[in-house]
C-alpha cells in the first residue's frame, strides 16, 4: 500500500533514529544486563507521594482544563523561588517557562534561536538529543572537546579568535552526559565572559545538576551572564511521567518560545504540573527524597568505577563517579567498543559504545555506562562480563 | 537588560500571537460573559473517574518511567480498536501514534510531509492552531470556502484543474472549528477519490466528532483512502489535561513523526497515557458519559442559536447546531464585528470576530461563538448584550 502513497517531505532523508535507542530496543528484553540505558531508577521515584498529590489536586476541578502556555502559575513560582536560590538573583515569574521535559525546551529554543545556517557550538562527546534537534534546525556544528574540568573554553576561544560566530554554544554543564564530567567554576566564568564579549546565547542544559555525590555542582554559567539560558527538569529527581522541564530565560526569549510553544503542543498538562508544583514546594522533603537517591546512586557508581578499575587496570581510564547518571570510559589498548559491543551482548551486557555520541568520528575506544537501574553486585557482575567480552576480542 | 542580549532568530520577525488567545487574557478577569472561549466544559469533565484511573496507575511502578515515544503500548492498542470500529477496517497499532494533544500531531506533521513552500490548502475560515504551524513551517497556503455541507470539494477540484498541486489538504471534517459545518458524504468520498487521483495528503482533523447532537457524524474521510491521515483526541471528550491525542496514519508516517517526536520531547506522560486508556477502554461508562456531554451541549447549542434567531432575525444567518462547540454567524447588515468588539465587552459579552480566522481578508460580518462553557439563561443574556452592542453601533 505505501507504494501508492505521497511522498514525505525532502529533508527526512537526512534523518536516522537514535542509535542507542535501537540498541535499547535489542537489548530491553534479553537477559542482559544493561548498562547502556539512560533512565532513573523508577524504584526511587516517589510513587505514594506522587499519588497523594494527584488525589489532592484531583479533589478540585481546576486541574483539568488547558493550562496556560508558559505552564500553570503557581508551578512557575515555585520554580522561581527554587531557581532565584540557585543562581543567586531574583527570578521573575516571567522568566521561568515550563515545557514538555527539557528536551522540548531544547526543539522550541533551536526555532526561536537558530536561522538556518547558524553555527552551534556543542560539547564533543555530545548530548544526542542536543545534536539531533540542532542538525534538524540546519544549524552548522562546531565540536569542543571535554576533558576533566569540562568543556575545552580555551578551544571556544580560539574558535572565536579565528572570527567563528556562533549564535548558541550548548553544554551540559554537571555530569555530563555522556561524559561524566563537570565543568569547573572557572571555565564558567570565563565560558559566561566569552558569551557577552561575542554576543552569543548559552544553553546551560542542566538535568543532573542535582544529583551530586559529595559536593554540590559549582554555581551555574547562568549565574554569570544574562545570555545564558539555563535548562532543567522534574524527571531526574522526581519522575520523567510528569514530563515537567523548565526554562530560565530572558523575557524576549520566553516570549518567542511562547508563540512556538502554542503551535508545537498548545500547553502542558495541568495535573502533572500540579502534582510538580506540590513537590517541589515541599523543599524538606524534596531534600530528603534527593539526599536518598543520591546516596544510592552515589554508591552505584562507586562500586561500578571500582569495578572497572579493579578488572581492566590500565587498559582502561575512566570518570571519577561525582555525580549524574553516566561513567564514561575510554581502552587504552586498542579495543573498538563497536566492535566488541556484539560480544558483549552474548556474554550477557550491554553498553553504549562512544562514536553514538560523536560529533562526526571518533571515540572509537570509549563506551558510556548508566550505573543508575543496577545495585552494586549486579554491576560488578556486568564488568566480569564486560571482560569476558573484552577477552574474546 | 535584553538591549545587550543576542538576537533571536530572523523568521520570528513574521510571527505574532493568536488574536483569540491575547482577547481571552482581556476577558478573563471581567465581569463579562464569554462566548470567545474554545473551552469544553470542565464541569462535565470525568473528575472522579480520573482520580481513580490515576490512583490504580499510581499503584503500580510502571508509570512513572519515561514511556515509548509512539505512546504507552496498551493505550495505542485501545486506540486502535476503537479506531478500527470508526474506519470500519483493522486499523494496525504500528499505525498509531500517541501525540501530546492533536495539536502536536498537526506541528510534527508539517514537518514530516512540507518542504518549504510546499502547497497547503486550508478551509476558509481557519482552524488557526494549523495555519500557524503549516505557516511557520514555509507552506504557501490557498484556501477553500466552507459552506453548509463543509469544504467546497469542487472549488479544490478547480485549483487542481489549474495544475496546483497540494502537498497536504487540510480538513477539519465534522462540526468545525469556526464554521459549525460538518463535511457531507458525497463530498468525503469525492475528496478521498482527489487525494488519490492527485497523490496529495489529506489531514482530517476531527476533535469534535463524537460530540453529535442529534446525529453520529457521516464516515471518516480516513475510511475512504490510505492517504488520508486521521488525527483525533480526549481533550473533548474526556479532559484536556491528560494532553492526550492521536494520529492514524501509513506506517512511513507514523515512523518519521517517531524520529522528530523523539527530539520535540522524546515521549509523552506514561501517567495520563495509563489513565486514558482506562477510561477509553470502558466503552460503556464512556458511551454514557459522553452521552451526557452531548446532551448538555446539544440544549446549550440550541438555546444560542434559537436566542440569536429571535433576537436578530433576518440580520443574521447562523449555523444549525449539530454538534461540536461552536456556532458561527453572519450579520446581513453591514455590522463590523471587528468594530463591535469594544461595544461588546462594554455590554458585558465577548466573542472572536471572523475576520480572527480568515486566510487572509474577509469574514469582517461574522462571529464565532463558544457554547459549551455557559447554561442556557447565561447564552440568553449573552445575546441580549449583544444586541445592545449591535444597537448601540
């Protein structure tokens, strides 16, 4: 029948589904461990909490209806009062937009942002969702390298230096995903001193923020600079079903969005927004609820790095398990994570290899693990079959 | 602060925000009886039924999690039963997709089947929610007048005669939003028979469908071709909050609107998606509920039109009430129901003149009227403050 259909539009050539969410398509169903997942433990979600406060907003009938397109007003306060806290400035109501998860705010900020031809700076590896939307807004993109402290800002620099324009430079600022790592307060400010010397926009993409192991993260870029929008979202520390993300922005911005924001969906969902919104205010327990998950993922991790550590030595070299969802690890020794990602399957494992996050080649020797979804025994159980992998090779 | 922000993108110059949407922010707050709305009533909305549906949901882990991105697998296989039963053949559930209110069906689908400056033909007055998005999405966009039996088939028929040749057709087939019509049989099947002959997409857009008032609705247009893509939703039905709608479409369709679902917002609410399958699933709670909702709109509808008939006789010519939420009138006399407006609100009424869903010009005689949100003497008094206005010009 799909022979004798209309044609689809041209440029959907161009467009391929996720590689890792075909992998997770294979993998989801087989007695597999998987480490190559990108989801929060739904054991730790609070799920009677989250009922409760359904049931009280489901007592009135003002959850029902639309809601309007920045999101329902009393969630935006509370976001508000929670965002002046974190970037040290009273944040007007106007300038906090909820959207469907942050990944919407990412596909209407690219449309409001971008024109076609615009160049985009992204983290090299980079957040997939990032690149997908950007290369579908038909911005060019630029990579700059991570390593330890975070995005390379002296390679931005000289990008800049070399007369590159950019119109947004995006980063996942904590724990990167995939790469793990945090940027530190000194990139930051020079990353926020960069941004209003050139004039370009920031996205400061910040969905793991939170969930530090020892530390809290370093003040965000959006402290430093009124140019840079920072992003994030309900889903890490409360539950991704409420599909509550948010925006910091300034007001031009919010508003751009909000005009987008009615074509793309017309608005949120009053009653998961409600049930955010009580949650959110309720910052002791919110507190308690995050210094829980935290722990538990903290501990996950660390016994996933040891793991690795302990088992591969020197073939391997690996994030420091600080905060997030994700480790990312880079062979030594030659070993092709594509390659060997086969292997892994049959002996019972499974792992993102690193050219899925690539900007055009590279990472070739690397893979992405998520510590989140497994205890401790079972992911040291993953590594022994990751080796069991590594040693058919 | 923003006179040293970045600059957004250029296209943005050409967008401006719905004229309905910046006249319901005037009305809301007054003491002003509102016919402008596009509201269905939150009074009838299954509260007690949801609140239920949501607290078994919340019983259970399962709906907390990120879900798929064409929808959560039970709800689309209740989607296409009841699908199956509307089209009278199998509808497959790879042909169902899950979007965040039709809404959304409508933003990605113009990004699946619109190259830019692809032709779009849209009914005369518009649906404006899609004339933004097929808009911002480059379409040229013609136009085709509705009359009593729906879209005028044979002055489409004329533009393909001339060698224009659509892309997508777009179609709000029963009880439309603005014009009241409802698409006759002949004409379903001569559209279908155009799309086919042609090679061009029809979008059938029905959220109003089951809201008969006297009659069922004739047979989808989506039962007479493979080309014809079926958007459909529960916001009329059950509650708007649960941002729950939905496309039946080729399954190339429904692949390439997966790819961009996953960088718009990667998924919808596991939560809403669990909670609407439920109550879509009880097909004889539903039928008696959404009897009910039929029943209160079919006597609020009559009592407007009969209100309006009366009071202004032979200078205007409104639409029966069939079904759906609005009644769509033209004033014989001369009247500018874009002059009248202030005189309305001053008189204590509001409305959305025509000329707020034209193409391009025209419809400055007519006026759109919501029913739903207001009992009978309430739509009475309306009407008699819109006589004062109308008298007062």
């Amino acid at each position: 029948m799909s022979s004798t259909l209309p044609p689809l539009a041209g440029k959907l050539g161009g467009l391929t589904s996720s590689a890792i969410r075909d992998l997770l398509k294979l993998t989801a169903h087989a007695d597999i461990v998987s480490l190559a997942g990108g989801l929060p433990d739904a054991e730790l979600m609070p799920r009677e909490r989250i009922a409760a406060a359904a049931d009280a907003a489901l007592r009135g009938p003002g959850c029902l209806q639309y809601t309007e397109s920045p999101g329902w007003g009393p969630l935006r306060e509370v976001l508000a009062a929670r965002e002046s806290a974190r970037l040290g400035r009273t944040v007007p109501v106007a300038e906090v937009f909820v959207t469907h998860g942050s990944q919407q705010a990412l596909s209407l900020l690219a449309e409001v942002l971008l024109d076609p031809g615009a160049l985009v700076v992204v983290e090299d590896p980079a957040y997939v969702g990032a690149l997908q939307v950007f290369r579908a807004a038909g911005a060019r993109i630029v990579a700059v390298p991570l390593d330890a402290e975070g995005m390379r800002v002296d390679v931005l620099r000289e990008l800049l230096g070399r007369g590159e324009r950019p119109a947004v430079v995006h980063t996942v600022s904590n724990f990167h995903n995939p790469g793990g790592v945090t940027m530190s307060p000194a990139r930051r400010r020079e990353l926020a001193e960069l941004a209003q010397t050139h004039g370009f926009w920031v996205i400061e993409d910040d969905p793991y923020g939170e969930l530090w192991f020892d530390r809290p993260a370093p003040a965000p870029v959006a402290s430093h600079a009124p140019n840079v929008i920072r992003l994030s979202s309900a889903s890490k520390i409360i539950a991704p079903t409420l599909r509550v993300g948010w925006m910091v922005a300034p007001d031009p911005v919010c508003r751009a969005v909000e005009l987008l924001k009615q074509g793309a969906d017309l608005c949120g969902s009053a009653l998961t927004q409600q049930i955010a919104a009580e949650l959110l205010a309720d910052t002791t327990w919110l507190t308690g609820h995050v210094d829980r998950v935290r722990a538990v993922y903290g501990a996950r991790a660390t016994a996933l790095v040891h793991a690795v550590r302990e088992t591969f030595g020197e073939r391997i070299v690996c994030t420091d398990a600080a905060g997030g969802m994700f480790v990312w690890a880079d062979f030594t020794d030659g070993t092709d994570t594509g390659q060997m990602l086969p292997r892994a399957l049959e002996a019972g494992v499974a792992y993102v290899p690193g050219q899925a996050f690539a900007v055009s080649e590279g990472y070739r020797g690397s893979l992405r693990m998520c510590f989140t979804t497994s205890e401790a025994p079972v992911l040291g159980d993953a590594v022994q079959r990751l080796a069991k992998a590594h040693a058919a090779g």
